[in-house]
C-alpha cells in the first residue's frame, strides 16, 4: 500500500517521546518516581498496541542525554527501572518475537546495565515481529556527531572518497541504520517540540502532539494518533498526485 496519499496504511515506524510523568504524579500530589513507574505500565500498552496494529518499529524515548542534569536520586530511579524492565519484560518480549535494540551513546555507560542491554539484544536478534527500540543516553546532535566522526575517519583513512557521502551514507552511520525513518512522531504531555530525538531521521515525519500525559497514554490514544497520521497527505517534498 501507498504511504504517500491520505488513508494509507500503519505507520511502519512509530516514534515516541513519553513525556508527563513527572506532572502526572505532581498533580495527584504523588512524588515524581510514581508517574515514572505508570510509565512503564504505559510503555507496556503502547508496545502491545504497536504489534496489534502491525506497526514494524517502535522507537522509545526512555532516558536522553540531558536526562543527566537531573537531581540524583531521580537518574538512579529512571536506571533502575530500565534495569527492572529488562530484568521482567524481556523473556515475554523475547517469546512475542519482538527484537530489542538500543540507541544511544553507550561509552561511560554503567558496565551493569550495558551487559543487560547488550544481552536483550542478543537473545532477540534473530526476532523477526516489532522491533522495539530503546532510545538510552540518547541524543540527536550526539549521534549525528559520532556518525560524522567515523565518515571523518574513513575519509581520512583513503576508505571512502568525500564525494560519496551521500544522505544515505550518513543515515547507515547513525544508530539507527538500516531502520526506516520514523513515518509518525508522538509526543504526549502538550509539549511541541523534538528535544534533540531523531532530528535527522524525523526529516518527513508526522508529528502528532497529545495533551494526555505519558501515563495515561493506552490502545486508544494510540489508535487515535495513527488515525490522525492516516489522514495526512504526505507529499515528501513533492506535490499532490494531479487527476487527469
Ligand atoms: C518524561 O517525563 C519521561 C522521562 C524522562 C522518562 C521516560 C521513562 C519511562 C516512561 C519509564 C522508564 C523507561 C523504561 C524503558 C523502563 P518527565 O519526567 O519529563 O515529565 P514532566 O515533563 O511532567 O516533568
């Protein structure tokens, strides 16, 4: 099926940033790490509600590279709740098929919880339903810039002439290679903005902005957005499709 003209089918590539936690907890006078542990539950559905809808790629964004500046004892709650989703989720994940992948700076990371992404990653490999990709340590420019690197390098090196760095060379050297652009962007929480995610893979996506917070976000809100993604007329730059 077409993904060009206004009802074309499932978003190949959904991506999400889960935003809200912390004033969905605030509002209901509740400490911050509680709106984060809803947001696993949530995560879960939206995972769920991903395969349902035959959605190929499910790109996270669970914990950024500016995450960092926040107060202490909140990094070491998100940690450990990465490290409590791998530890639960991912023998069920492994069994529904789905292939785990991680995106994102991985130098410096704590020895502990790369063992445990680089182990998930390696039991669902060979996964062939969603792929469910977890954005960690990640961000855009910091991605862009390791990828310009290692071009840098290569150039250098006399392995690959500067003519030929072409838009597609330097997609395959981002950490999402290989993967499909994202054809839908969700964010919840009412923001509208891309706060350093997929800067250059978002390029012709649809961005869908939801006031709901990360939460509360379920099967139907999901549904919704992809609706909403399916009444686009997406023209990649081009023009609507002239009728004779
Ligand atoms: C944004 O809400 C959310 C995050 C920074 C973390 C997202 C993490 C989870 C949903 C759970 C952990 C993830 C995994 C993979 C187990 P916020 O804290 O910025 O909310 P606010 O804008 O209301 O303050």
């Amino acid at each position: 099926m077409s993904a060009k003209g206004p009802n074309h089918g499932a978003p190949r590539h959904v991506a999400i940033i889960m935003d809200g936690n912390g004033r969905w907890a605030s509002e209901r006078g509740w400490p911050r790490s509680k709106g984060h542990r809803h947001g696993v539950e949530a995560l879960r559905r939206a995972v769920r509600a991903a395969g349902d809808m035959g959605v190929e790629v499910l790109t996270l964004y669970s914990f950024s590279a500016e995450n960092w500046s926040r107060p202490e004892t909140e990094v070491r709650f998100l940690l450990e709740l990465l490290r409590r989703f791998i530890r639960t989720d991912v023998a069920e994940l492994h069994n529904a098929g789905v292939k785990i992948m991680m995106i994102g700076c991985r130098k410096g990371l704590d020895p502990s919880i790369l063992a445990m992404m680089e182990e998930a990653e390696a039991l669902t490999r060979e996964n062939t339903s969603l792929k469910l990709v977890i954005a960690f340590n990640y961000g855009s420019r910091q991605e862009i810039t390791r990828a310009v690197q290692v071009i840098a390098r290569k150039v250098a090196e006399g392995k690959i002439d500067a003519a030929d760095v072409t838009a597609a060379v330097i997609s395959n050297h981002l950490d999402t290679g290989g993967l499909p652009d994202p054809d839908l962007l969700i964010r919840t929480g009412g923001e509208q903005r891309l706060s350093n995610y997929l800067l250059w893979q978002c390029a012709y996506t649809e961005f869908v902005f939801l006031p709901e917070y990360w939460p509360d976000f379920n099967a139907d809100l999901f549904r919704r957005a992809v609706e909403e993604f399916q009444s686009r007329d997406r023209r990649f730059g081009g023009i609507k499709a002239q009728t004779a």
